[in-house]
C-alpha cells in the first residue's frame, strides 16, 4: 500500500511540475520541471536538483500551512531557509 501511494504521489509532483512549467513558459520564462523522489526530507531533495540542474531559481508551492503542521517540516520553509539559490514561493490559488 505504501508503495502505491509513493508512486500517486510521484505521478501527481510530476503533473504539478510539468503545469508549472507551462506557466512559466506562456510568463516568457525558460523553465525545466524536475520532479524527483524524496530519499530524505524533501527540501533536501529540491535543493540537489536544483545544484544538479543548475537552475537560476528555484520555484516551489505552498500548502498553506500554519502552526505545527509548518513547524514540523515544511518542504517550502526548508527550501527558502537552506537554498543557495533564489526561491519564489507560490501560494495554492483559491481553486485549491
């Protein structure tokens, strides 16, 4: 079961990624969508893929979350507390 899960959520960053990217690209930018399991915490993740990249910027969601759910491992908050990079946060839209 566990499994199954890991691979639906797999299958849904990489949706989500590959959206963002169409944003990015109708906005003018040059974007690459890199949508890769997490082996540990995921802003650790984001990060060595940003470096493996060498992307220019860093571009992650947010789900909004506050009090304890933030303070016990925010992928957003790790990214932008531990990135060598420039980080744009984007809040869901109200359709979330």
């Amino acid at each position: 079961m566990a499994v199954e899960l890991d691979e639906i959520a797999d299958e849904q960053s990489s949706h989500i990624a590959d959206d963002g990217v169409e944003v990015a690209e109708r906005s003018g930018f040059e974007a690459t969508g890199v949508s890769e399991p997490a082996t540990g915490p995921g802003w650790v993740t984001v990060r060595v893929a940003a470096d493996e990249h060498a992307c220019a910027a860093i571009v992650v969601g947010t789900r909004g979350l506050t009090g304890i759910s933030a303070a016990l491992g925010s992928v957003s908050n790790g990214v932008v507390h531990n990135s060598r990079r420039p980080v744009l946060l984007v809040p869901p839209g109200n359709d979330q």
